[in-house]
C-alpha cells in the first residue's frame, strides 16, 4: 500500500524569513541613522547663518549709529553726510580755485573745528570696532588733463590734512591728542575729474570717505610707529 507523500513548503520559508527580517531592519536602521545625520546637520549649517546673519546685522547697526552720530552733530549743519555710503561731502565750506590747491584760512578753520566731530564718532565703542580711517578724497573740475587733475586732486586732500596740523596758537588748532588721533585715522586719496558736478565750483571741492571693517577683519594690533613721530610742517 502505497502513502501519500506530502510536501511542506513551510520549512523553507521559515528557514528564509529571519534572513529577510533581518535586512528588512538593518535597512530601517540605516534610513534612521541617514536621517539623523541630515538633522544634526541642517542643525548645524542653520546655526552657522543664524549666528553669520546676527553678526552683520549688529555690523549694520554700529555702522549706521556711528554715521547717525556723524550727521546729528551740530557742525555737520551745512555738510552733507550721505549715512547710506559713508561719504561727507564739505560743501561750500571747502573749494578750492581753479588750477590751486591752497586752503583758504575760513575753510582750514572750518575743518579744523569740523575734525573732532569724526575723531569723537572714532572714539566710540562702535567706532573703535568697526571705523578703519577716513580718506580725504579730491576732485577737479574737467578742465586740464586726466594726469595734471589727478595730481591737483592729491594736492587738494593733501592740503586739508595739512590744515589739521597748523602750528600752536592757531585759531581753532588741534590739541596734541586730536593731532595723533587725526594722523592715525586720515589717509589721502585723489580722483582726478571723476564724479563731476554740473558746476565746475561744486567739482573742485573735497569729501571724507568714512571706511569700515569688513565683518571678519580683526583689530589691528597695537603700534607705537606714529607715537614719536614728528607732525612735520607742509
């Protein structure tokens, strides 16, 4: 008598489930870990820009009370103080004949009351960080070559600095200290006939140029080179 014989399938799909089981949750925990990766991640990038964009914006801030502090001033009545890109255009109160570089005595007392104003800006905690120098930049008008006019140029912001430093007794000299805060801060540059105005008056005139640090520039380090330095005499 022959019996019957019976297969079980069931045997080899037991053999084969923990297998499948098994890669089924290492794949689970690999997709887990990927994703925990990705959020400490976006974590740290989205940190990284919050505490980048919080730098600038306080950047921002100093930079424009020190400008505010610039323009609010009383003697900066009459000069135009454009906040926005950090230039102080000195008017009527600073120009210069055609062909000449000399200052009048009204405008070299001007600028010597009018300095401080920058030197006390300087001297805040927001200016001691961020203000680098102020340059003294020259225009002309368009008559006379680019090379001859360029000349003129850094012969005029020469000459407003050289007014800073007139001798003792002058009227409205600087005392002592102003003096070295002004030779560590202003530097001379000249454009030549860029930036014309429609008046070839207006074009002869001077403007400071109030430049800034970048956002990760550091602090220059302490240097005694101008301590003992002689002022000189133009």
């Amino acid at each position: 008598m022959l019996g019957r014989v019976v297969l079980k399938r069931g045997g080899k799909q037991e053999g084969e489930s923990p297998f499948w089981i098994s890669f089924a949750d290492l794949m689970s925990a690999l997709m887990v870990l990927f994703l925990v990766v990705m959020a400490v991640t976006l974590v740290a990038v989205t940190q990284s820009i919050d505490a980048a964009t919080r730098a600038s914006i306080e950047r921002s801030a100093a930079i424009s009370k020190v400008m505010s502090m610039i323009a609010k001033d009383p003697k900066s009545t009459g000069v135009g103080v454009d906040q926005q890109n950090y230039r102080i255009d000195l008017g009527k109160e600073v120009r210069f004949e055609s062909g000449s570089y000399a200052i009048s005595a009204p405008a070299g007392q001007f600028l010597r009351t009018y300095v401080p104003v920058l030197l006390r800006a300087k001297d805040t905690p927001e200016g001691q960080r961020w203000m680098r120098s102020v340059v003294v930049e020259g225009f002309t008008d368009e008559d006379g070559t680019y090379l001859y006019n360029l000349q003129l140029s850094l012969d005029r912001s020469r000459s407003v600095v050289c007014s800073l430093f007139e001798a003792p007794g002058t009227e409205g000299a600087l005392s002592p200290e102003e003096l070295r805060k002004a030779q560590e801060l202003f530097l001379v540059g000249g454009y030549s006939f860029n930036s014309i105005k429609k008046d070839k008056a207006e074009s002869r005139r001077v403007e400071f140029k109030v430049d800034f640090r970048g956002l990760d520039e550091k602090l220059p380090e302490p240097n005694d080179v101008l301590k003992d330095k002689e002022f000189g005499r133009c």
